[in-house]
C-alpha cells in the first residue's frame, strides 16, 4: 500500500455505461495524458486493446485486467454482483479489496456499484451503513446530499452517519472548514419533518457537526447548507425529481421559444445557453457521486457519461485517495460517542 | 342544503394569502362576473367593503361573515385554528360544517387550511385520513399527485385510500374515465421502493383501481400515469423539488443568456417564453390543490395567489361541488373491502 499510497491506482469499469467502452477507455486516456497517471483498466481485454491502439496509447503500458461480463439494468444488484464473478465491477471491487487499488470508478449499473462496494470493498471502520452522496449544483459552491440511494430506509442514526461522513468529504475534498450540516425537510421550522427527520435532527445537534436545522429542496440550489442528509430513498427520488423537472423546464423553454412570434428570431441564439443549463444541471459534471463509508474510494458517475465525464470521475477518485478520504471517515465515525 | 346545492355556496378566505386581501376580493370579483355567482367573503368586513366599493361593487349585494384573523406561517396549524375562533379559515370551515357552504377556497396558510379542514369541516365517510392532492404540469393531461403534505407519515392502506380518492377526482374532475393509478417510487420496477411503496403497491393491485405499477418523477410529467401516490412528506419534498428545479434552471438559462455573446441578442426575444414556462410550472395556476376526503370541497390556493389564480381556484371548487365530489369519494371509499 505504501508505494501505491504516493501513486494512487485507480480502477476503472471499462465495461459499465452507456457508452462504454468507447467513452471510458476515452476517458482514462485523457486522464492519463493530463496527469501522466494510468487508471488499471478492468473489461473484455481485446476490446480494451484494440480502443487503446485505436486512440494512439501502447496497449501493453497499461494494465489490464480482464472482467468482460456487465451486469444490466434489469438484474438485482447483489444477486447479480454473487452470481458473475467476471463482471467488470466485481473484478474493480476486488482489486480495492486486495489492495491492488485504492479506488474504483464505474459509469455502470448504480446498484451493481452500491452493491459491490458495501460486498467486496466491505464498509470502513465504524461504519453501519455507507450512504451515497451526490453533488448539487448551486449558486455558490456544490451543496452535498447523502444518501441518494444506498439504502431504501434509515433509522435516525443512519441519518446522522451520513452527516459526519458528508462533513468529512466537504472538509477534504470541496474545502469546507466547518461545513453547515442540515436535514432535507418540508419546512425550515424544526417542528416539521418526518418522525425520522425529526429525530435525526436532534441526534445531528447533539454531535460535534455544525448542525444549521432543516434545508428545503430549494436550499440545496442557494447553498444554504454545504451538507444534506436523508434517507436513501427521499434522496432518490429528490434527486430525479431535480432531473426530470430541469429537463421538462428546458423542454418547455424551448417549446415557448418556437410558439412565440416574437421569440422565435431568438432561438438561434439560444443553443448555447440550453446547453449551457443542461451541463449545470448535470450532477455528472461534478465528477461522479461517491459512496461514503466503504473501505476505499468508490465513485460512481452517471449512465450517459462521456469521455469528459469520466476524466472528471478519475480526477476525483485521485483526490478522494490523496486526501485520504478513507481513513478520515474512519476518523470521524471513531469521534462519534455512542 | 337543497337551494344551496343548484347553486354551490363558496366561502372564500379573503384574509388568506400573500396578496390579501386585494387578490382575494378581485378574484372574487372577476368570478362573480364570469359566472354570476358571489362567494361568501369571510375576512375583516370594513376591509371587505372598502374594496368591493372600489372595486366598482355594491358591498351589500354580497354576503360578508366576519373573521378579521389570520394564522401566520410560523404558527402551529392545529394548535392556532382551535385558539382563534375569529380566524377567516376558522369560520370559513364552519360554514361548509354548518352546510351554508359546500366548499371553502383559501391561499392562506396550507397547514392552518387543513387542520380547519379535518378538525372542523371532518372527514368524509369511510376516509381515515384526508390527502393534499396538488395536479402536476404534464405533457398531456395534468397527473394528480397525491398527497403532498397532509400526513407527515402514512401506513400502506392510507396510499391505496390515496389512490382510490384520487381517482375519483381524475374521473369527476379531469374526466379520466378509468385513470392509470401509479406509486411514486425511485424506479419503474416492481421490487424497487421502501417498504411502504412496496406494501401499497400490492393493496393497490388488489383494488378495483387501474394500477399501472410505479411511477418515477419523471413519469409525473410525461403523463405515463393520471394519479400517483406517496406519503405526505415525500409528496411535499417532491413537489418543492419541482418548483426550485423550475426556478433554479429559468434562472440559469437567464444567466447563460447573459453571459454568452451570441446568445445576448436573443434576451429580449426570451421574456415570453420565460413567463410561459413559469406559468406551466406554477401548479396554482391550474385552480388550486383539494383537500380530498374532508365532508366537504376544500381547495387550497398558492400562498403567491394573484386575482387570475384566486379566480381559477373559485371556478375549481364549483366544478368540485358541481360533481358531487364528496358523495363519489365517500362511496369510492365505501367500495373498498376492508
């Protein structure tokens, strides 16, 4: 661990997205080239051979590792990540757990990710439950919300978990020195919530965090909070009603645009901008959302990613392992008095 | 209630909203006109006089009941409705309990309305718990999110009552005549969910309803259900999910307008378009969001309710009342085998 410690190994899913493997292998050439560093790439090893040749690398300066099967959108996760030990994700996985690498980036199957994540890679030190967080784009600086799915239900300590394991990722890896920590809620009045916000809420203002009170969903686009936490199924399903409304606001816009005579001369103009939204509104961009709390550096980016999307996914896999993001969670989940 | 029931009396909350009660009494105005219908006005009644006067109205041609009070945002809802007997909601839910009115129409307080609505108007025969049922912008036909903020908690059979009053209203009110019935959940497949959505989905299946499965967030705007279910903080967080989206990608777009040179131009072509997509998110703008399972026609208006809106929400009660909505829901409710 020690030599790979000054050079992280990072390992990357070929296989997983949709459109891999073109836009991963694509992806870790252009993260190689800009920081000299080479992901270990794990897929169908002909395939990677011939995309390297293709993109002008020397396929035998890299290593790969052979995981050919993908695990599809339909399957159940865990059964899926038991039953196909050649599954690209399941080879990234143990090679984290082998210590062969420090983190793995997939585009692939979130829950196959999830899964072998909490399976293989096993949770950190004193962790109960891993939390998956995600990076809402804002006005200022990205405001964190953790758990977006690894879970489907939560007790409230699970809630407070996710609080300090969220503060530690701001800390180390966006910068904040004291992140304001809040529950996603229906209202900013501590009286409002659910039975669990309500006492998640007491929990997260007994601990060590800088607990702030509820956020509403809007709080989370007026950095209001740095830190947000709720249980995985809220988060979810938050975090597509963020998707589909960006995307039916846009399409609207541009619809308005059409049927307007007196807009219509703009909509030339207007490619750019919708672009524009379309990459703010994109968490993918923020370079993958990483799940907290397992025992090396997980970062899952989104399904459609792109070749950019996935350098970006590497670079924050390399800082999430420079800043020692593991053995910090460990750290701050130790502090907790139970 | 014979007389009454050909012409449906409508308590309006003047003092309730943002712009009270100047939107209210103007609303209430241009109704009368559309319709020849007065509501019954319930605020402060030398207020009310002044501004129906001003209005180019005879104040003694309408029906003025006194409740000078209102209930601020901050208040606990329960707690304020039972310590203000001269509360404008208050007496309004009093006159549709006493039958003067069939329906009562307020933009004030969501909370105060509806602990008015339970507590004094009560719930409608067979019906546990009443839902906050709001109609979500949708490609084709609006679909009926249900509930969005009456219960903070709610068990399986509470969604499945959810889904059944909701489809009374698709059928009355949207004129579905057998509306596709989803739960909202983070994915379309049957096993994905909490256990909550898990176990309302298979009493939904067991129903006379059309259940079509889950519904992501998205699938609320594309039309691919008419009426989906949640528990009442998942449906208040989604919704407020929805309108900071809005707000926050319109803004963005305005921004990138702004700042790329090609796009400048096109600014003052945009604003149209701008104002039609703010008015397609705006959910009060299609009359207001009922309060199904009450012994009467409740509508609750948005908080930033213009005269236009106050209006539609007017127009949306009388429908409610037209179609004997509570009579439907009470025998959908009777249906169910318990």
């Amino acid at each position: 661990m020690t030599a790979a410690a000054e050079r992280p190994a990072i390992a990357l899913d070929v296989m997983g997205g949709d459109l891999a493997p073109d836009a991963t292998i694509e992806g870790a050439i252009r993260w190689a080239r800009t920081t000299g560093q080479r992901a270990i790439l794990v897929g169908d090893v002909d395939v990677m051979r011939g995309l390297l040749s293709k993109g002008g690398e020397n396929p035998s300066a890299w290593r790969l590792e052979s995981g050919p099967s993908t695990i599809g959108m339909g399957e159940h996760p865990v059964q899926a990540v038991r039953s196909t030990p050649d599954a690209s994700i399941r080879r990234c996985a143990e090679l984290v757990r082998a210590g062969e690498a420090q983190a793995l980036v997939s585009m692939g199957n979130t829950g196959a990710t999830m899964a072998a994540g909490v399976l293989l890679v096993g949770r950190a030190r004193g962790v109960d439950r891993p939390g998956l967080a995600v990076l809402i784009p804002s006005r200022e600086a990205p405001t964190l919300l953790i758990d977006v799915g690894a879970n489907a239900e939560a007790r409230p300590e699970h809630l407070r978990d996710f609080g300090l394991m969220g503060a530690v990722y701001s800390r180390q890896l966006i910068g904040n020195p004291k992140p304001r920590t809040g529950v996603l809620s229906i209202g900013e009045e501590a009286t409002k919530g659910s039975p669990l916000t309500l006492a998640a809420a007491e929990l997260l203002a007994e601990s060590t965090l800088n607990f702030v009170g509820n956020v509403e969903p809007g709080g989370l686009f007026n950095s209001s909070v740095d830190v947000a936490v709720c249980d995985g199924f809220t988060g979810n399903l938050v975090l597509k009603a963020f998707e589909a409304t960006a995307e039916f606001a846009v399409g609207e816009l541009r619809a308005a645009v059409r049927r307007h005579p007196y807009t219509l001369p703009g909509v030339a103009f207007m490619y750019p901008a919708f672009r524009a939204v379309r990459r703010r509104t994109d968490y993918a961009q923020y370079g993958g959302t990483p799940l907290l709390g397992v025992n090396g550096v997980v970062i899952i980016g989104h399904g459609r990613s792109n070749a950019v999307a996935v350098e970006n996914a590497l670079h924050a896999a390399a800082r999430a392992v420079d800043s020692r993001l593991v053995d910090r969670v460990a750290d701050g989940m130790a502090s907790i008095s139970r």
